[in-house]
C-alpha cells in the first residue's frame, strides 16, 4: 500500500501470525516484516514462498508447518515459536475456513472440525501467549472476525456460530488479562479480495457486493493489515475489548 504508516513501536516487535501463508494471512505477515518485527507464522499450507520473497528483510520471517485442529501440537509449536523468537508480543489468530455448507448434511463430526479450524484454536493460541505477553509487560491479541454472521449470509451456518463466537472471547479475554497490559480486540473484515475468495463469486457477485458498501472497490488483504498494524502498536494502547471493521461500509 502506498504511503503506508510506519509504526515505530513495531520494530523489533515479535509477532506469531496464523494462517500466514495465503490470503490476509500472507498480506499480515509481510506488513509486519515491512515494520520491521520479528515474525513466525504458521500454517497448514506452504509457507516457503513467502520465506523466499522475504529472505532479504531486516528480520526474515520464521514459518513452521502446523495444522491448528490439533491444539496440543498447536500449542507445543507456539511455545517453541517463543523461544525462538525470545517472546511473543503480538497473537494474531487469523486462520479460519469459510467453506460453504448445508445445515441438513452437518454431522456432529463436521460440527466439530468446524469449531477446531475457525474457533478452538483462538482460545488455545492465546492461552499459549499469555505467560510470554504477561514477562514482557504487555502485549496485544488480535482475533479475525468476519461479516458474515452480521449480514446473516447463506450456507455459513456453522462459520457464522464460530465467527460470532469469536466476539465473545474477544470481550473475555480483555477483561482477564487487561490488568497485564494484555490488549485483545476484533478485526471484523468485510468482503476481502483473496484468491480463495474469488472462488465464490461471479464478476455480477462482486459488483453485488461493491453495491451492497458505502465505498467503492474492493478491500485488499493490505486494508485489513493496515487495522492490525494499528492495534499490534503502541499508538492503540487503550483500544482492547471491542471490533473493528474494515468493511467499506457493507450492509
């Protein structure tokens, strides 16, 4: 993004992203190693690509292969990621899967691989980070939320539940562990322009949406990282326990 901010306060800053190989994932991973903070991200796709594009950064990016169903290893690779990055300062819990579903064809075993991939993974990932954020002074969780279950959208049922959930933890977290200077917020994004998400649409599908915002175009994965920029840094030091949206004003 041209004329970007630049945060001070993220320089140095040891930042786990998940979900940080593809989509908003990928495009947080590299605003944070453009700030100059010492990044490790995880993820069940590969993340060597974005290793490579950033081989050359003031602090090259750490990636670890992990798949955040299972939250014992989960955990186990954060506190590895920790020692490694000497910290954590910054929890961007970012992974999720939004894939469309019917309510009658929903077995309890898809119910709880969609929990494990979109919700249990925040709470644990955060628990993880705590002890670390707690011997630094401070730190700041970013959850990623979504639209969908304001808009109320089809064949997201369980998505949504998940997604709506995640406000929920957002809220509780800020109010444990606010007296540790531990700040936890929501980006609420809208309709992200991601490869993953071009899969659903039909350029009418897009236009639907750009008519449905308050502003024209599209949001970009940089748009939503430009928020957790500001709420990983020192300049949001008394914003915790609420959402923000990077919408365009959809509704």
């Amino acid at each position: 993004m041209a004329n970007a901010a630049i945060y001070p306060s993220l320089a140095g800053k040891r930042v786990i992203v998940s979900g940080g190989a593809s989509g908003i994932g990928e495009g947080i991973v590299e605003a944070f190693v453009r700030q100059g903070s010492a990044v490790a991200f995880v993820d069940v796709l590969e993340g060597e690509p974005l290793i490579e594009r950033f081989a050359d950064a003031a602090i090259p990016p750490i990636f670890v292969h992990c798949d955040i169903r299972d939250c014992v290893d989960y955990g186990a690779k954060i506190t590895k990621l920790i020692e490694r990055l000497g910290g954590c300062d910054v929890l961007i819990n970012n992974a999720a899967n939004d894939d469309r579903h019917k309510v009658e064809d929903v077995t309890p075993e898809y119910w709880d691989e969609r929990m494990a991939v979109n919700l249990k993974h925040q709470f644990f990932a955060a628990k993880a980070v705590i002890p670390a954020m707690r011997a630094a002074g401070g730190g700041s969780i970013i959850n990623l939320g979504s639209i969908s279950w304001h808009l109320g959208l089809e064949d997201l049922a369980i998505y949504q539940t998940a997604k709506a959930a995640i406000e929920g933890l957002t809220r509780s977290l800020a109010r444990e562990f606010g007296r540790d200077a531990i700040r936890v917020n929501t980006i609420v994004p809208g309709n992200v322009q991601t490869p993953r998400q071009m899969k659903w649409y039909t350029p009418e599908g897009e236009a639907e949406i750009v008519a449905a915002q308050c502003l024209d175009g599209r949001i970009q994965p940089s748009d939503v990282a430009a928020m957790a920029l500001f709420l990983a840094s020192d300049d949001s030091r008394y914003c915790t326990a609420h959402n923000y949206w990077v919408d365009a004003g959809w509704r």
